[in-house]
C-alpha cells in the first residue's frame, strides 16, 4: 500500500521512525516533510501536501502527526476529499476505517509513546472500510455537502 506522511517539528521524530517502520513492513512511503526539525515550521506546510496525495491516490492512506494531532486533522479535513480520523486508542483507529471510510488518521507524538502510535498506525492500516449501507450513506451525505454546500435535508418529522 502507499502511505503518505506529514509531520510537524512535533512529529518529526515519530514521522521518521514511522517511515522506516512502513517500508519495513512493505509499503510504499511517501514522505512530505517536515524533513528536518524545526521548533518554528508550521504543520500546514506538509500536512496539505501528503492530504493532497492521499486525495490523488484512491489506494492510499495518510498518517499526519502533530504534538495532539489536533491541527494535522483539521487541516488534511480542508482537502476535498479527505476523512481525517484522529485517533487516540486502537478502536478510534479501527472506527475512523471500519465506519467513516478515512483515508487519513492524525496522531499526537506528545499523546502516545513509539510503540503505541505505531499500533495506531497499524490498526488504522489493517482495518478495511465495513461498506455497511448507513456508513457509505452519511459519507455522500458529506462528500455531496462539501462539493455544493448543500445541507442534507432533516429527516421526516424533525
């Protein structure tokens, strides 16, 4: 599989262990920075860039990695076409996939140690998109309002 990265100076560090950790495990990785540490470099930079990718390639999946995840998930949700789940425990990383169809999960270098934001990664990786009718039905709902704005209409007697 490919798998796209972005981190921040807070993640670079779990992003670089990460990116051996991927390819050691088969998988095509793409790396979108940041490639060095710096204390001041802003996530936008290369979270766009890999939510872009991933946005390109429909067989790929994105990991984005902050200090909380927080920012990287907002900001790969801003490309069309992205689901960024962020993801705290395994089961967040398997719902993101099994019910929300993600193809991005953002987490928090600061929130997890190596070992166990690398289960995420794996989790997130391994879990397949359920296909059940409800979860491909709110995802048009969502991809339909993010290309015309449109608000789903209320169900009948609300």
């Amino acid at each position: 599989m490919r798998v796209y990265l972005a981190a921040d100076h807070a993640g670079h560090e779990l992003k670089n262990h990460l990116v051996t950790w991927l390819k050691d495990q088969g998988h095509d990785v793409a790396d979108h920075g940041a490639y060095v540490y710096d204390a001041e470099d802003d996530y936008p930079v290369f979270v766009l860039r890999a939510a872009e990718a991933v946005a390109a390639d429909p067989d790929g999946l994105g990991v984005v990695i902050g200090g909380s995840g927080n920012g990287e998930q907002i900001a790969a949700n801003k490309v069309v076409g992205i689901r960024a789940a962020l993801a705290w425990s395994e089961e967040t990383a398997a719902l993101g996939r099994k019910h929300n169809d993600a193809n991005v999960v953002a987490i928090g270098a600061r929130m997890h140690t190596v070992e166990e934001a690398t289960r995420l990664v794996e989790v997130f990786l391994s879990t397949p998109f359920s296909g059940d009718e409800r979860h491909r039905r709110r995802i048009t709902q969502l991809a339909d309002y993010e290309t015309t704005g449109a608000v789903p209409p209320l169900p009948a007697g609300d």
